[in-house]
C-alpha cells in the first residue's frame, strides 16, 4: 500500500468552489438560522473544508424584516453601542431594530459565530442582507437554497 497516493487536499482563495445561494429568512427563527447561514458561508459543510482559508460560498438572505424570535426576546433583548461620548450609551430591542434596520439584526447573529481574525472579516463580506424579497445580485444566477432541507 502506497502511503504517498493519500494527499490531504487545501483549498485556498484560488481554487475554492464558491456558490451564490439566496435563503429566505421568512418565518425562521434567528439563531438556528444564523447558526446554518454562518456554518455555509464558512465551508464547513464541504468536503474540502479547509480552515485556514476562505473557502465557503456566498450567502444572500432575503426577507430580513421578517425574521422570528422565541419567547419574550422581542422586548427583552437588548443591542447596546456606545456614541463614543460620556453617557453616550444606547440600547434598543429587537423590535425597535427590526423597524430601523432590519439588516442588522441578522447581520449582528451571524457575525458572533464567526472567527473573531481576518479571516472571519473576510468570510463575513461574502454575505449580503436585504430587507425585502429582491436583491441586486442576479448577475451571479444563484441558487435558492431552503435551510429547513440541509441534510445534518
């Protein structure tokens, strides 16, 4: 037996096969689906998941505003930035945020359970969040991916 026929295959940027998939957020409930969303655009449901590079897909999510949240969390969950002033601390709840920006709500989800370096920056640019059902990426002709359907 050979031990030299079995090469462990790295992708990187180059030779990454990288899809455009459209995933529909209406009626899905934000952590599950930021978990599924953050687990494609990081390539970890490939076989050729290599960590060290970016070699995940392209993820973009439609119907942003309609987006659901289990139990109380609608009141009770709080996002805080801070102005950069004394006592310039703000908070507001998810629903005052689903009414300002609903974009940020999901775009904040997924971010957490990606890798805090450089290369969780740059998997985070291969998504693209948009309040409504259109989006200007027809050029890319992707294809619309169902999370309820991803086989675990």
């Amino acid at each position: 037996m050979n031990t030299l026929s079995y090469k462990t295959a790295s992708v990187n940027k180059e030779n990454a096969n990288k899809k455009w998939y459209v995933i529909d957020a209406e009626g899905q409930i934000l952590g599950r689906f930021a978990s599924e969303v953050a687990m494609i655009l990081r390539g970890k449901r490939k076989p050729s998941f290599t960590p060290h590079s970016d070699c995940g897909d392209n993820v973009i999510i439609i119907n942003a505003e309609k987006i659901q949240l289990t139990g109380n969390k609608m009141a009770e969950k709080y996002y805080v930035h801070y102005t950069g002033y004394p006592g310039g601390q703000r908070f507001r709840n998810v629903s005052e945020q689903l009414k300002r920006k609903p974009e940020a709500v999901l775009e904040h989800a997924i971010k957490g359970m990606l890798p805090k370096t450089k290369l969780g920056n740059a998997i985070y640019r291969n998504l693209y969040v948009y309040a409504g059902p259109e989006h200007p990426h027809q050029a890319q002709q992707p294809t619309e991916l169902k999370i309820n359907t991803i086989k675990k």
